[in-house]
C-alpha cells in the first residue's frame, strides 16, 4: 500500500492555483494527517471525469497504489481503517456522530451564507475554461443570477461573522476541536474557513475575532499547508454602524459554559433574574 510511501490526490483548483473545495481541502489536511505525500493531478471543475479516466464526476478522489477512493468522508473512512497504526482521523466514533452535527450547522450558518456572498466572484476567479459551467451550474443550484445573490453581501458579512459563536466558545476552552491535537473535526471545518478565503475578496471576520489562533494554527500545521499565496485575507471586516457585533465578547452560552459551583457562581445570575420579584412573606 502506499508505494513511496505517495497517494494519488486529484486536486480541484481556481486560477489563483489555490484549491477551492472545503471537502479537498479537508482530504488535503487528512493525507498529511496519516504522514502521506501528495501525488497532485492538478485541474478545475470541467474534465474531472476525463481526467479520473471515468471513475467520478466529484472531487476529491485519491488512489492509493491502484486503489480508487472517493468521497471525502470515504475517504476519512478508507485511510483510518487502512492505516490503524498512522495517527487517526476519527479516534472514536463519537468524533464523527459530533462532527457531523458541527459540520452541518457550519454549513447552514456560514459556508452556504458565504457562497452567496462571493458565487460571482467564485465564477470570476475559476480557471476560464471553467466559467461558462460554474456560472451555468451555480445559477442553477442558487436558482438566480449570480451577480443578484452576492449583491448587497455587506449587509450579511456581520450576522454570519456573529453565528459563529458556538466555535468562538469551544476554541477559548480546548486548543483544537480535536481536543488536545487536531483531528477531522478540525479539518473539516477549516475546509469551510480555506473555501472562504479562496474566493472572499473582501474580509468576512474581525482583525481581532478569537477565531483568529485557531486558524493560523491550522493553516501553519503540515508545513504551512493553508499558507497558499492564492488566498484572500479572512480578517479585516470592519463592524458598521447598525450591524450586530462581530463576535461575542462575552464568552459562550448554555449549561457547559455556566459551571455551577455552588450559589457564588450563580448569585448574580439569581439576583438579575428574581429582581423586582415579590419577596416571599
Ligand atoms: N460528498 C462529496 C461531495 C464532493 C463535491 O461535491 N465536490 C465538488 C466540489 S465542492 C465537485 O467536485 N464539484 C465538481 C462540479 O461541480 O462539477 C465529498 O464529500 O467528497
């Protein structure tokens, strides 16, 4: 398996040379993950069937000595049940029932709201020979023309930027999603993050967003990995008069993040909430 110790790794790209697929860029963080070298067949969205020789019309696939995987998530699959012995993916299945909660509220919440921000712009940066089919079949899946739903994207920068709070809140209390080190969760959602900032002409976080370590540190692991010169700047999205803060300042929200140790931590909580209230005779 894995001769050289190289995986085959079917690369889809804009005209920057920056890859654009949150679910290739997260395939991309995984092989390095196992310890692999990459094996790029570069190439954009138009010829991926001629260029994988029939087997997909999706990106990411790889192949590891001969053998084809595809899909993303199979692809997390195959390399942790392959190589047991190389750093896992998804140490305990509990990682991947969470993850896919955490994955599908980040696209609900901000990789969908930010590809309406920047689907003309997508367009515009993709190989050209790729345009027609992008502006084709994007409209198709927005269901309008590309430029009407980007227009007007300052008016939506600030409310996505605030959605993320529930990653803001983890990250102050663990290093990586992975806990301790990273993992899949992470690269999965630094997958949305890389997609961004592959197409984001404009900033779509606060310079100063907490959200802000987590991601250098991702883009520094595996050698600089998300340190692609093609990129656009993520930070630098100024807060206008009338939009919602950028980013809570307060800390997170919910049971987890108001440990109850007794009545001091939950004095002040009580008095607020019982002011006003009718002393009992
Ligand atoms: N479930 C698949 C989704 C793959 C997928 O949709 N890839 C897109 C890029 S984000 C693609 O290859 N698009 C080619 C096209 O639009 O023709 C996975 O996780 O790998």
């Amino acid at each position: 398996m894995a001769k050289d110790n190289k995986i085959t790794f079917y690369d889809l790209a804009i005209s920057t040379g920056a890859t654009i697929s949150p679910f290739v860029w997260a395939t991309k963080y995984a092989l390095k993950h196992k310890g692999f070298d990459l094996d790029v067949v570069p190439g954009g969205f138009t010829g991926i069937l001629e260029r994988t020789g029939g087997k997909t019309e999706r990106l990411p696939a790889i192949v590891d000595d001969g053998t084809w995987v595809l899909d993303s998530w199979g692809i997390v699959e195959y390399l942790d049940a392959t190589y047991p012995d190389r750093p896992l993916l998804i140490p305990h299945e509990s990682v991947a029932a969470t993850l896919k909660a955490l994955d599908h509220w980040f696209w609900g919440a901000a990789v969908g709201p930010w590809m309406r921000c920047f689907c003309a712009d997508y367009r515009d940066l993709s190989l050209p020979q790729d345009h027609e089919y992008i502006t084709h079949s994007r409209e198709k899946m927005l269901g309008r023309k590309l430029e009407e739903i980007q227009a007007g994207r300052e008016d939506r920068l600030a409310g996505i930027s605030a959605a993320l709070e529930p990653l803001r809140s983890t990250l102050a209390q663990h290093p990586w999603l992975g806990g301790s080190a990273p993992n899949y969760a992470d690269y999965r959602i630094l997958g949305g993050f890389l997609f961004t900032a592959s197409v984001c002409k404009t900033p779509v976080l606060a310079p100063d967003d907490p959200l802000r370590d987590w991601l250098d540190r991702c883009l520094d692991l595996h050698g600089g990995l998300g340190r692609h010169p093609g990129l656009f700047p993520l930070f630098g999205l100024e807060q206008r008069e009338g939009d919602v803060p950028l980013f809570n300042r307060q800390g997170g929200l919910g049971g987890i993040y108001k440990r109850n140790t007794g009545p001091a931590s939950t004095q002040a909580e009580t008095q607020k909430i019982t002011q006003g209230m009718k002393q009992p005779a």
